[in-house]
C-alpha cells in the first residue's frame, strides 16, 4: 500500500490513518490532500490519528503543512483521535501542531468542522457559534 | 539494528516498543521514549546518511529501564551545545529533534566529533 484513502463526504474530505505511517506515505498523503482540497473545493479536512502510535516531529510537520495549505485554500483541518500519550509527548518534545484544530473523536470533529464554516451556506452569514 | 534507509525507521521503533512492553513500561513512557527513538534515528538518516542503532535492558536494584544508542560516522558537530538549542537548524527544519529528545527521556548523553560521527545515548526507566 502506498496511498491512503481519502474518503468524500460533502463538503468534507476524511482521512483515517490505520497504521503508522512511512515517511513515503506521510509525503504522499499530503500532497493527495492538497489536491483533493483543490479539485474538490472542501471546506473541512478530518484526520483520524487514533491508530497512530506516536507523533515525532516529522509526522507533526507533515499534520502542519497539511493544515496550512488547506487554509490557502479556504479549508479548515482537525485533527481528531490524538491518543493521550501522544499528547503529553508532543508537548513535552515542544511541537506545536499550528494550523489544526484537535477534536477527541471524529464526531466532535464534525461538528467542530460544520461550527466554523457553517452547515449551510447561507448560516455562514449569522455563525455566534464560531470557535475563535 | 543498521538505520541505513527510512523504511528502517518504523521496523525500529516497533523493536523499541517490543522491548519495552517487555519490560512493563508505562504507556506514556513508552511513547516518550520511542518519540525520542524516532528523531534520533531521523538525524542520524538525514544527517549522516545512516548508522547503527542498539537496544539494552538495563536495570539497577530498584528500578529497570531501556538504554538506546544511536551511533554513526557522519560529520559530525561542530557546536553540540548550540545543536541542543530549541530552533537550531542546519536542515531548515524546526530544530526540535536533539532538544526535544533529551526532554523525553531520563538520561541523554551525546558525544560528538566533527569528521568523526555522533553518538548519542539515551535511558527511559520504566517508572517515572
Ligand atoms: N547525527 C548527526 N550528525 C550530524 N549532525 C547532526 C546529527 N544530529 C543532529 N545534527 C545537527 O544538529 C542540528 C539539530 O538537530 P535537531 O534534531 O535538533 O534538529 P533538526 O533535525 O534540524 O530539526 P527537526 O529534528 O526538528 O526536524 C541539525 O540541524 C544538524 O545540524
Ligand atoms: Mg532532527
């Protein structure tokens, strides 16, 4: 396998991340993104980590460019499922992941998502809920 | 274990994890310690195309741990103690891995001669 599946749900691109990845397929993943972003034109963009064992500053960096490049595009990222002892080692190793928003699990991911763009077009207009 | 290439890396760490489980180290340890495995074996990759990894269990009366050294015959550093500075960087990265490493685990010894290589050795114990 050299690809992970990048999974279309209206207006969200999902991705679940089932085993740790090499670096070929951390690389690969990102450049899919962006380009499904692209051609899709998503507004929100789910990683699921939760079968991610640990976080190191490479994978940390790939989560970041993803998210960055992503809000060039108008897409916002969550990162969902962070396990808590890749939690507590990320912020001791003084990474930050900047540019995505975490959520505990991929519904909360979802809602997080719909609450900063907006379910519907027209709700984007009145959104109190927004997440600043 | 030889770290000669990046498809090394994740045989490595799981080496790490089994010894580790082994042992009974905590899960939080766990992670730190192989965090720390993962950006050692990536500098020595990246900036000295390789080398050699080795795993011990070590254990004193009270408590048992896991001892890693990480050796290669790159060129070296020339200033370790401005390496170990948080954001010092010669690949243009985040210059996190060295520091950050020495957070994550117990002891961290690195040793190094520039024209010469680097080795670095690190100790998780299993409880604290
Ligand atoms: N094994 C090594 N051989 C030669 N130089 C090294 C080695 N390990 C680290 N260095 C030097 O020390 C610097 C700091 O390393 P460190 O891992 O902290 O940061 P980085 O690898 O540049 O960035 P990051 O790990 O955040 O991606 C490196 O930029 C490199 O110049
Ligand atoms: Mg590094």
């Amino acid at each position: 396998m050299d690809r992970i599946p990048i999974l279309r749900m209206g207006k969200f691109l999902l991705v679940t991340i089932q085993i740790d990845l090499y670096d070929r397929l951390a690389t690969n993943l990102e450049s899919d993104l962006i380009q499904a972003v692209n051609k899709t034109e998503a507004r929100g963009v789910l990683i699921d980590i939760s079968a991610l064992s640990i976080v190191d500053s490479f994978m940390g960096r790939i989560l970041g460019n993803i998210g960055s490049m992503a809000k060039i595009m108008d897409a916002e990222t969550v990162v969902v499922g962070m396990q808590p002892a890749v939690a507590i080692t990320l912020i001791e190793l003084g990474l930050e992941l900047k540019g995505v928003h975490t959520a505990l699990n991929v519904e909360k991911g979802m809602d997080l998502l719909k609450d900063r763009i907006g379910e519907e077009p027209e709700e984007t207009e009145d959104d109190e809920n927004s997440t600043e | 274990m030889k770290i000669e290439k990046e498809q090394d890396v994740i045989p490595f760490r799981n080496r790490v994890k089994e010894y580790a489980v082994k042992i009974g180290m905590s899960l939080v340890n766990q992670t730190k310690l192989i965090t720390a495995a993962s950006e050692l074996v990536r500098n020595m990759l990246k900036y000295a195309g390789g080398g050699t990894a080795l795993i011990e269990v070590v254990s004193d009366n009270r408590n048992s741990g896991i001892r890693l050294l990480f050796e290669d015959r790159g060129p070296g550093i020339k200033d370790v103690d401005l390496a170990m500075k948080d954001g010092y960087s010669t690949g243009k990265s985040l210059g996190l891995g060295l520091p950050g490493a020495r957070r994550l685990v117990n002891e961290f010894d690195i040793k190094s001669k520039p024209g010469e290589g680097t080795i670095v050795s690190i100790l998780k114990w299993k409880n604290g």
